[in-house]
C-alpha cells in the first residue's frame, strides 16, 4: 500500500514542528553558543544583548532549577554550560525574544570571557591523554596470537572514517507550552520523545508526569534525533517554566550543523591473516572513535563497532577493541548504522589491501569467508544463512565475474575514462544492543462506529512506520485501511518509550499493536458467541472457526449477516473494552557485557551489492553508473517502502564514503558549516541505476509479520562505492599508494590518479 503520508506531503500539508499553530503570545529562542572548543568560562555579559528592544529575559547555568545534566548514558554534559565549555558550539545561554529573529540578532550581543585551554581533536591523541569516555572494549573468540603462526599471508594496515552531517531536511527544533498546575508540553522533534520528557523533568526538578512530550512526525532524524533533539526540547521547556509563556526554538541550518553532533569518524588499525586457500583465520582490529566532548550515545556506538567488527565474514579468531576518546568537538551521535558501517569498512579494508598484495579481486576473498548457518559471530550468537545465499543470488542474477570483466574489458580499451567495481556483502543485527531497550507499546482503540485509532512510541521520520502500524491492524482486523489512524506519538499515551532508532521500531511497536489487536478480537469473538453467531455444530464442544474477512464476519467459512460495525457496536452495547494497551518485548534476547557474550539480535539482515563507479581520469570527478544488490527483506510488509528505505540508504552511505566532508579545524572550529562547503549527494550525483531484488526468505524469524527491518542496513552498500572508486584509481594509477581515507572525495581520486611512482 502506498504511504499514508504521500497525500499530505505532496500538498504541502503534513504537520512539522514549524506547522504546529503558534500561541498567541509565543516567545522565542536562540542559543549563545560557546566560539571557544576548550576554556573556563570566565564570565557572560548579557547587558547588551538585554538592551535589544523585544529581547525579555537571557537564561544561563544558574537559572536551572533542577540539575544541569542531559548526559543520558554517562552523566557527563551540561544543558548550559557553567564554569567550562567543552566544544565550539556548547550552548552557553539562551536568548528570549518576541521574533525568532530578534532572538537571533541579540545571541550576536551576548559576551563571554572564556580563558582557552588546550584543545584535542584528533581521537589517537585523546587516547595517549587518557581522555576515555568509558573504559576500553574488546571482543574475542578464538586465540588470534596463536593464528597468526598458520596464516600464510598476514596483512596490516590503517584506516579513517569521517563524521557525517544528518542534514535532516527539518532542522532541531521544539516548543513548549504552559499547562495549568505547572504541567509543560512540549511539541519535539525527537526520535525520542521520553528522552526528552526525562531530561526535561530532571533539569526542571519536575517529575515526568508533569511533562507531556508529542511528535507528529520529523522531516528526518537519521539518529541525530534520538538524543540530541532533548536540548532544545529541555531549552524551551526552561523558558516556558520561568516565563509562563509558550517558547519555541527552531534551528537555523548554520546553528544546527556547528552546535550538533554528527556521525562518529574513526581512526582505526588492522591486522588480517589468511591461509593459502584465502580463508580468513584471524583479525585484530583497533577503533579510536572520536566521541567529541560528551559521551551522548557514544558507548552505544563504540559497542555496535565491536558487533559487527566482522561484516557478514565468518572468522574463528577475533580480537577487536575500541576506544571511545573524548576529543573538544560537539559530541557525536546516533547516524543511521550507529557504528556499525565504521567498523565494517575496516574489515573490508582489510580484505582489499590483502587482495591488491595477491593481486586478486577482493571478491574471491570476500566470497570464501561469507558466514554459513551455525557461524558463531565473536560475541557468540550464530548466524541464519542469507549471507551466502545474498551473495549466490547476486552472482546469479548480475553475473559477478561477467561484470567484472566487463570493467577489464573497458579499461583496456578506453584511456582516459576508467571504471571500477567492488562487491559489499552485508550483515546488520537487529535488536537495540541494550537488551533492556527492546520493549514497546501500543494503544488502540476501536470507536463505536468501527474506527480505529493508534498510538504508539513510534516516531514517523520518513521512513514509513505509520503507514506500517495502520497495515498491522488492518491486517490484524482485517478491515479497510481507511478506517483507522495513526495518532502523533505522545507521552501521555505512550510512557517510557525507547527512542524510534536501531531500525526496530517497525518491529518493536508493530508488534505491540498487533498484540492489541489480536486482544480486541479475542473479545470481538466472545461477543460474537454470546451473540449466537457462532452456533456450534450439534455434538461438536470446540467453537467453530470465526473470521473477520474484508469487514465481514465468516463462520465456518459461511458469510454471515453481521459485519464488522454491528459487532464493533455489540460489544459496546455488552460492556466491553474496545481499548487495548499492548506490550511487546523479544523473546530469547540477552547480552552479559561481562563476557561479551550473548544473543543480543532477534535476528540479522543480510545482502550484497555490487557497485560499479566510471572515473574521469582527466578532472578526477566520477559518476556512479550502478549499484545491483540482492536484500534480505524477509517477507517485505510494503515493498515500495522498503525499496525507497533501501535507495535513500544506499545513496546516503554513497555520499558519507565518497562526497561528504566534514572539517573541524585544529581549534575545533567547523569549516564545513553550511551547504556552500559541505557536499551531499544531489539528483545528479545517485547512482545511475539503482537495483534492489528483494532475497524474499520464507522463514520464521522475530520480524513484524516477517517483514525484516530496513531502516539501516543499505546504508552500508554505500561502502562498495568507496572500494570501486580505489579500483578505478588503480587501473589508471596502478602504483599509486592510497590510504583508507574516507570519503574518497574528487580531489583524493586526482590526487591518487597523478601520484608520481614512489610517492
Ligand atoms: N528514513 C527516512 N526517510 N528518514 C529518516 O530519518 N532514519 C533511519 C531509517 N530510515 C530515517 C529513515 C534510521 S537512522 C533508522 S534507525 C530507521 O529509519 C528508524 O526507523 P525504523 O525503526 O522504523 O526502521
Ligand atoms: N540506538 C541505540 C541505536 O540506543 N542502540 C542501538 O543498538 C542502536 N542501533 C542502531 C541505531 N541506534
Ligand atoms: Mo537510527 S541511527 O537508529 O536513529
């Protein structure tokens, strides 16, 4: 079915934080933001700023009357900073106006004496220093120091992964609103909006039912929502506490970019060895992620590095560790793979520098060491087969080997143009690597005249979920989809929510409201009994077979005269719930951090893409001409959906690895602070042809009607696109040294293309 939000969208009308209709009397917002990465805060003179006509009150640190804390994992960041800021970007006070744009022109006015102290932006360095934000990590199976000894070719090498902007198309932004007796809501755009409504509790020393949080939906989140929407949120909610007035603060594009933080980069080490027959028989890897000044979702991050440290390869002996190194730039976050593509482009890294020293393609090494059922990842689930069968298809489908000397093929006959190609199996797990954070509910109620109404703690940022909770209890109900709404996610409806992130929502509350559902109908089917509906066939004690099928209801496979209304209204009439408030967890799902063992994934994703990139090798630009991949959908629940997922994933990971640049300077400064400097992926740089064959598996896995989660997993074809740019590279230049240096931007292609031999 198409997407329930396609109507709205296309006329302009779905409901933004910008679209919720201002008070009268709404005042608003605009932070004075630290210019200083690292420095004690000597002191902030607002007089100025205070005599800008419009401007009514400038809150700072001492204005808080609960605790100026929003470190959700590590207790570690302030909302406003008080004696010492930690990146240029740190909010430091907060302006109120009459306009935003009064608000924004006296943040101009407002002074701090900030005394510089040293600043660290570089992870390794942060290291050294002992600046960790929480100890070390390592995962371990097998006994790599015995390994080495029976590799026949071991290869070492380094990489670097950079940060990325989300450049969400809606920027931060909320609103807050009195309630009487003290009660605050607080329209967000959050992935999260019980972070939000926690953090605000705790800064306002309120408790949490005080605190309403809603959401229609975002223009984008791609993480950058899940936690770090909860300043502006608490910021509005602050004013609007002292002030007794509605606040609202919507970021402008250059705020957002230097005050938020972005995609985690990585500086990482490796060391593969493999056997004769290219078996991978060991793997030592170190990641230093830059975690910037405050942990935020970093150790979240730094972990789901660790998982999936091995991509979809199945290797006996592993030892990974990861640091999460404190430097001074804007704490980074949530991205859309959450570590995961970070760690899997060193271990793809890895293969190729192996395969360039055996003069091989990657790809026999990749296709040898794909996991099979029953493969132990390091931290000790097994994995489900779709890895090889991904890649079987792929083969089958594309013709791998035909591909790839097609691309021989062209490069021997053309100078000046050449092309490259590169395969990018996948393999994400599904599951918030914090087990306690898989759980999920769900309201539904059905109203008397057969209307259905759902809430859950899904947060619709694009990707779908609504359209896909309406279709559960459509199915469920068997009932026309027109019949039933998706409500905003609320905290007054939905409490204790975890955020809409790790690409399990769908799952998590589709799930739940299945449940609700089913719960409902149970009842329906009572009152369809009492009703004398089900008239049980003489001498038969079990209760004939009941169905609702298109609004009807069907006993016995017979059509009878009742429908779904009537019975909707008979089991009013009866006194009966027609509400149901569903809970969901995983089953079977744990993790001991201790051993770093368990089963933290209800299940994993696989696929495999083959990109294929043409260089020009006179400019150094190129184009991408295709990306071909076989996905694992499972059973897909809306395939126009999870195409687009699979297109925006593939085109976002494109640009992060060849496009997207981001450049702090050595004082922390942003370089790349506006569209002008920092390049995304426009219409005319997607890949010419996008194919996505949907690898439809049939079995039983924990996915909402077995329909895989999506959310993520793509982004990581967008990996094959950094590999097939070095081959294009190589087959111009092919004694130029490359680093692992991503992205692999059109000045590194020149670069590496005219790098004198021996360079
Ligand atoms: N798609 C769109 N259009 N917009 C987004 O912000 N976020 C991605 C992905 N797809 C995103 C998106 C991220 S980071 C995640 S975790 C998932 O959607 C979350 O939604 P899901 O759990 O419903 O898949
Ligand atoms: N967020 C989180 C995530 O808190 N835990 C996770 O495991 C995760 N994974 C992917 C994206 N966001
Ligand atoms: Mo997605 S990074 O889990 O919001």
């Amino acid at each position: 079915m198409k997407n329930i939000d396609s109507y709205t969208h296309l006329r302009g009308e779905s409901i933004y934080l910008d679209d919720v209709p201002v008070l009268n009397g709404t005042l608003f917002a605009s932070v004075f933001d630290s210019p200083v990465a690292h420095g004690k805060l000597v002191s902030v003179d607002i007089t100025e700023a205070m005599t800008v006509p419009g401007v009514i009150r400038i809150f700072t640190a001492k204005d808080i009357p609960g605790e100026n804390q929003i470190g959700g994992i590590v207790p570690d960041e302030e909302l406003l900073a008080s004696t010492h800021v930690h990146f240029c970007g740190m909010p430091i006070a907060l302006v109120i106006a009459t306009s935003d744009e009064i608000a924004k022109a006296a943040v101009k006015k407002v002074k701090a004496v900030i005394e510089p102290l040293p600043v660290i932006t570089d992870p390794r360095e942060a290291k050294e220093k002992g600046e960790l934000i929480i100890p070390p990590r390592t995962f371990k199976s097998g006994d790599t120091a015995m390994a080495w000894s029976q590799c026949e070719y071991i290869v070492e090498g380094n990489t670097e992964t950079n940060g990325q902007e989300h450049l969400y198309i809606e920027t931060q932004g909320a609103y807050a609103q009195p309630q009487e007796n003290g009660a605050i809501r607080v329209y967000s755009s959050t992935q999260g909006p019980t972070a939000v409504q926690r953090t605000a509790a705790r800064v306002l020393g309120m408790s949490m039912n005080f605190i309403e949080v809603d959401t229609t939906r975002l223009g984008g989140g791609f993480g950058g929502k899940e936690d770090q929407a909860t300043t502006w949120g608490v910021l509005c909610a602050l004013a609007s506490f002292h002030l007794k007035k509605p606040v609202k603060y919507s970021l402008h594009r250059m705020e957002d970019m230097r005050m938020t933080g972005k995609r985690h980069p990585y500086s990482s080490d490796f060391k593969i060895g493999l056997t004769k027959e290219l078996k991978i028989l060991a793997y030592e890897a170190t990641f230093y992620q830059n975690a910037g000044a405050a942990a935020d979702l970093s150790p979240a991050v730094m972990e789901r590095t660790l998982f999936h440290c091995n991509n979809s390869y199945f290797i006996p002996n592993v030892t990974a560790t990861a640091y999460s190194c404190r430097t001074h730039l804007p704490p980074n976050t949530a991205f859309r793979g959450f570590g995961g593509p970070q760690g899997m482009f060193v271990v793809e890294a890895a293969i190729a520098k192996a395969a360039e020293l055996l003069k091989i393609p990657a790809s026999a090494i990749q296709e040898k060491n794909l996991l099979k059922t029953g493969d132990e990842f390091p931290y000790g689930q097994k994995a489900e087969s779709e890895a090889n069968e991904c890649w079987n298809k792929t083969d089958e489908l594309y013709n791998i080997e035909k591909m790839q000397s097609d691309v021989e093929l062209f490069n021997a006959g053309n100078k000046l143009f050449k092309k490259g190609i590169a395969l990018m199996p996948i393999c994400f797990g599904i599951s918030f690597t914090k087990t306690l954070m898989n759980q999920a509910r769900s309201l539904v109620h059905v109203y008397t005249d057969g209307s259905v109404g759902i809430s859950t703690g899904a947060v619709e940022m694009g990707q779908g979920v609504n359209t896909k909770m309406l279709q559960v209890a459509a199915r469920v109900f068997s009932i026309d989809p027109s019949r039933i709404k998706v409500n905003t996610t609320n905290t007054h409806r939905i409490a204790n929510t975890s955020p809409t992130a790790a690409s399990a929502a769908a799952d998590l509350n589709g799930k739940a409201t299945e449940i609700a559902c089913r719960e409902i109908l149970k009842r329906l089917r009572q009152v369809a009994e009492d009703e004398k509906i089900l008239i049980a066939d003489i001498g038969k004690t079990e209760i004939p077979p009941f169905e609702i099928k298109d609004e009807w209801i069907y006993v016995n496979g017979k059509k009878t005269e009742w429908t779904w209304t009537k019975l909707v209204m008979a089991a009013y009439i009866k006194r009966v719930s027609l509400s149901e408030l569903a809970h969901y967890t995983p089953p079977g799902i744990h993790f001991d951090p201790g051993k770093e063992k368990g089963h933290p994934f209800a299940y994993h994703v696989y696929g495999t893409a083959i990109t294929t990139v043409t260089i020009d090798c006179i400019r150094g630009i190129y184009e991408v001409d295709s990306v071909k991949a076989v996905h694992d959908f499972g059973s897909s629940m809306n395939t126009m959906i999870d195409m687009g997922q699979c297109e925006g994933g593939i085109v976002q990971g494109i640009g992060w690895m060849t496009m997207e640049e981001i450049v702090y300077d050595k004082e922390g400064k942003l370089r790349s602070n506006a569209l002008s400097t920092y390049k995304v992926p426009d219409i005319y740089s997607v890949p010419k042809e996008i194919t996505i064959h949907p690898l439809e598996t049939q079995k039983d896995n924990l996915a909402i009607f077995r329909s895989k989660a999506v959310g993520e997993p793509p982004l990581m074809y967008g990996i094959g696109a950094y590999f097939a740019l070095r081959n294009a590279v190589k087959a111009f230049n092919p004694s130029a040294v490359i680093p692992y240096d991503a992205p692999m931007t059109p000045e590194k292609v020149l670069m590496s293309l005219y790098q004198p031999p021996n360079a």
